[in-house]
C-alpha cells in the first residue's frame, strides 16, 4: 500500500511540473497579437475600431511609410484603399530642392492655421477605362486629425476625371503657419497647352481657395520663409524664359503674380492676365472662395 501511495504522489509531482514546464515556456504560443505589436505584421482583415487603435495606426503609418499600414488605416475608416502604389509624391524631389521649397514628400505631421493635422502623400493606379489604355499613375493626398480619423482626401483614380491631378504637392508658400496643397490638373477641353491649378488651405475646415487656369508649365510660388521676407507670398504665370515684362514709368516691372496675404487669409491680384495678346492665366472666381480680385 506504501508503494503504491508513494507511485501516485510520484506522478502527481511530475504531472504538475509537466504542467507548469507547458505555461511558462508556452506563453509565446498562447498569446494574442496586440495593436502596440508590429502593426505591418497584421493581416489587412484585422480591425481597429477604437480612436486609441486609429491613432496607433496613424503613428505607426508615419514612421514607417509603409503602403499597408496605408491601406489598413483607410480600411478602418471606411474609404477605399485599392490600387495604392506607394508612399510619397510624384516630384522627385532632390536633397537641395529643400533650399528651394518647404515641401511634404511623404508623410508628416503639420500645424496648419492652428490646426494639427497628418498628410499622407501617395501614389495609386488609375482606374482602368477602355478609351484610355495607358493611363498614367496618379497622385492622392489623404488628411487625418491626430485621432487617426479622416478629414479629407484629395485626387481621384479617375484619369478622366476632374478631381484627378496630373501632380500634387503639400507646400509652404514661404508662410510660417499655413500649408496648401497644390493640384496641378489637366485641361481635357483643349489640346495640352493649359493646365488647371488649385489650392486647397489646410485649415477648419479644409476648401479650395484658388483655382487657376494657366499656360501648362508656367506656374511658380514663394518656396520657403526666407524667399518670402523678400518678396512676399505669391503665385505667379509667366514662363520666365519666353515673356520678357517690360519696366514701366515708375521703374516697376508687371508680373503675372497672386498674392497671398496671410493676416487677410486671402489671394489678391489680377482676375487674368494677357501678354502681347497671349494668355497667361485666368482665376475661376466662383470655385477660388477666398480670392479678391484687382481688376
């Protein structure tokens, strides 16, 4: 009877430090991937519904650049996130280009007009259409508050579109709190030599304020703070190269330029402008909300 008292405590012993052996060095086995892991790991079927899974998404889309973290943080906020290519803008911007412009090539936190906002720069695919075989890629500008919730999204996978860009870029124009974002379009109704340009505030709440129509590669802004203590914030038309503006009486020289007057919050200039007969630029002042024209 001793014998076989003594064989079950025996196993018994063994049994619960099998046990206990299986907990502890189980526990990598046993535990559940959680949103602070490695967010670029996780499945894009994965859901974060809470503002704090949102944000975690957000910074983690930040750091990395990377495209899925991109798709997973549209997907949870309900937009489509089909045919992102990349992470970053169609410029291809060179290290001393930063010399020239304060720009977004990718994605950055801003405080725009007292706002904190996300920008996200990204290349999609165009929508295939049987009139357009070869469409080109396209550029799409995606805004989140901190929260990791969507305030805008700016571009189109539609080639043919009016809300798709031929280019995009997040600039400064030399202010010291406000950011825009430039759209360059094309104009379908002629044959290439114009283009459309917008400019969207990034503010409460986000609009377009300018939209222009203008010679195709004749646009030119105020880069960084410095240009600007200089000459002002502005937006000018003209191709340096091809239209010579003369100096009048006063010993001033006209330029085909908007500015933008940053304590009104507005652009302010001529409405159009010609030169020796030739079309420079046109504001459409319906879709330009805050533009005040001269002329």
């Amino acid at each position: 009877m001793a014998k076989s008292s003594f064989g079950f405590i025996r196993w018994g012993f063994m049994g619960a430090a099998c046990l206990f052996m299986l907990l502890f060095f189980g526990r990598g086995f046993l535990s559940v991937p959680s949103v602070t892991s490695d967010l670029s790991e996780i499945s894009s079927g994965d859901e974060f519904h809470t503002a704090g899974d949102l944000q975690e998404l957000l910074i983690r889309l930040l750091d990395t650049k990377s495209v899925e973290l991109l798709k997973s943080l549209l997907q949870q906020n309900g937009v489509d996130s089909a045919g992102i290519l990349r992470v970053g803008t169609m410029t291809a911007y060179r290290p001393d280009d930063i010399k020239l412009v304060t720009v977004i090539r990718d994605a950055e936190r801003i405080l725009s007009n007292g706002k904190s906002l996300a920008i996200v720069c990204a290349i999609v695919e165009a929508n295939k259409r049987e009139n357009v075989p070869n469409s080109p890629d396209l550029p799409i500008i995606y805004v989140f508050d901190d929260n990791g919730r969507i305030v805008k999204s700016i571009g189109s996978r539609d080639y043919m579109s009016k809300e798709s860009a031929k280019n995009i870029d997040v600039i400064t124009l030399g202010t010291k709190n406000s950011w825009f974002v430039l759209v360059e379009r094309w104009d379908f109704t002629t044959s290439g030599n114009y283009r459309y340009s917008d400019f969207y505030l990034l503010a409460d709440p986000i609009e377009k304020v300018l939209e222009v129509r203008h010679l195709y590669d004749s646009i030119g802004y105020t880069g960084t703070e410095k240009q600007a203590a200089y000459s002002g914030s502005f937006v000018s038309f003209g191709r340096t190269e091809s239209h010579k503006f003369p100096i009048v009486a006063d010993g001033s020289t006209p330029r085909p330029r908007i500015q933008w007057l940053a304590d009104e919050c507005k652009f302010k200039g001529p409405s159009k402008m010609t030169f020796k007969g030739e079309f420079l630029y046109e504001v459409n002042s319906k879709e330009s909300v805050r533009f005040l024209k001269t002329d």
